[in-house]
C-alpha cells in the first residue's frame, strides 16, 4: 500500500562560510533564465504607480541614510519591502542578512521644474544622478528665494534630461508666485504626488 505522506521538498543549500560577497536581489525572474523581468511603466495602473514612486522615495532615503534598513525605510515611506523587491530588484544588495540601496539606479521618473512662465515643466529623468541635479536645482531655486542671489550661478545655462534650467532673476521674481505649492513630484493636475 502506498504512503499518502507528502514528498519532502528540497531545500537551497546555504553559502559556504567563506562567502560573504553582496549579491543581487532579483525577486521577478522569468522562468529558467534567471533574469529579472523589468515591469513596464506605461503598464501600471495608478495605484501601482503610486506604489512605485513610494518604492522610488525608500530608495532615497536609503541611499541619503546609508544607516537606515530597507524595513525602516519603507516603513516611514508606507510601502511594504516587498513592493520595493518587487519594482526595484536590481537597486538593493544583500550584504550580511541586510539590504542595502546601491549607490546608483537607471529607473526613470518623471520629475517637475518650474517652467519660465511658472508651469511645472515635466523632467523625465532616467537616473539617480539626474533626479540628484533636480533636488539639487530646487534647492539653489529656494535658497535663491531666500535672499541668496549667487545660489543658482552653478545652473546658468545647465541643462537636466534635455529641459533648460531657469536661472535669470527676473523671470524668478516674476514667476515667485506661482513657486510658492511647487513640488519635485507633484503633476499640478489633481495626480497624487
């Protein structure tokens, strides 16, 4: 008479001790070819994009806080680990059971900066460099606003992505207005940022 017990399943041998090299988190993989599948922005839904821009912003606060874990982080953003896994596999390195944000990404996003005439002007960055100069640029812009008149003389004629930074003085105090609800990330058309 058979046995009605369940076959064991395997389990994945452990590294040898003398490995301790970082090795890549790849959660979404493709059938045997052990490459992780990259998910299409344009195939989002709004919620999952949402998502993803939450998953985007653990990413730098890991990256800013080179101290903080990624479950810290995507606690204080209000995203679960997994979401951050799952949207950004090729970003986080295990290294000694902890996950650590890689100095760099290419993930694109699309980032806002004030046009000449105040309108946010889409950014559409494709790195962690380019989505630094942004932050960066605002910040001179605030500093700017604030009575520094030299913060945006490193930005004077500077592209980012492609878009013409403003930098003349004029145009700021004329467009001083309209800055004062702008946002890195917010589209301006009722999109949650």
């Amino acid at each position: 008479m058979a046995s009605k017990r369940k076959p064991r399943t395997r389990r994945a041998r452990r590294p040898r001790a003398g490995k301790t090299r970082s090795t890549p988190i790849n959660i979404a993989r493709t059938g045997h070819t052990g490459k992780a599948r990259p998910i299409p922005i344009s195939a989002l839904s709004e919620r999952s994009y949402a998502a993803r821009d939450r998953a985007l912003h653990v990413l730098a606060a890991m990256r800013r806080n080179p101290k903080l874990s990624l479950s810290r982080a995507a606690k204080l953003e209000g995203v679960k680990q997994e979401t951050v896994k799952k949207y950004f596999p090729s970003a986080l390195k295990e290294s000694r059971g902890q996950f650590r944000a890689t100095k760099i990404d290419r993930f694109a996003a699309t980032l806002y900066v004030p046009g000449v005439h105040g309108n946010p002007v889409p950014l559409p960055t494709r790195s962690s460099k380019e989505r630094k100069q942004a932050s960066a640029y605002l910040r001179d812009l605030g500093r700017h606003l604030r009575g520094d008149r030299n913060a945006l003389a490193k930005w004077h004629g500077k592209k980012i992505a492609g878009v013409k930074l403003v930098t003349a003085a004029r145009t700021i105090v004329a467009i001083e207005p309209a800055l004062s609800e702008f946002s890195l990330y917010c589209a301006f058309n009722g999109g949650a940022a």
